[in-house]
C-alpha cells in the first residue's frame, strides 16, 4: 500500500521544497505540482509533491492518521 502525506511547505528554492510535518523537515521536489507556494500544504509521495491540499483537509487527515497509529507526530 501506497501512502501521500500531507506536509507544510517551509522553503522553495528552485523546484525543490523544505517540507515540514511534525517537526521534521525534508525535502521534496515541486516538478509535478503548479502554484505552490511557502504556507502552501501538499501531498508527499515518495519524495515529490503530488498535489496542493486545503490546509483544513491536510490538518484532519494528518490528526486521523496520528489517531490510527500510522504516523507518530
């Protein structure tokens, strides 16, 4: 089973972006998603942005997910 997550955008520099979510940052690359910006919440995928979620909606499945035990944040 595949999973996306929703993450926080922190940075963009060129078509890279720091990602946050729960504290920890990496990076993800921008190359398939358009008009992101910082602020801007995304879903992850294997290292790349997949597609631009309404910050209410990531916030709820990032709480469902940490409910069900998937992630620990």
């Amino acid at each position: 089973m595949c999973l996306g997550i929703p993450v926080k955008i922190m940075k963009i520099s060129d078509s890279l972006a720091d990602v946050e979510i729960g504290g920890v940052r990496r990076q993800a690359s921008l190359a398939l998603v358009d008009d992101v910006g910082v602020g801007d919440f995304v879903i992850l995928h294997a290292g790349f942005a997949i597609q631009r979620v309404d910050e209410d909606d990531a916030k709820e499945t990032l709480r469902l997910l940490k409910e069900i035990g998937v992630i620990g944040i």
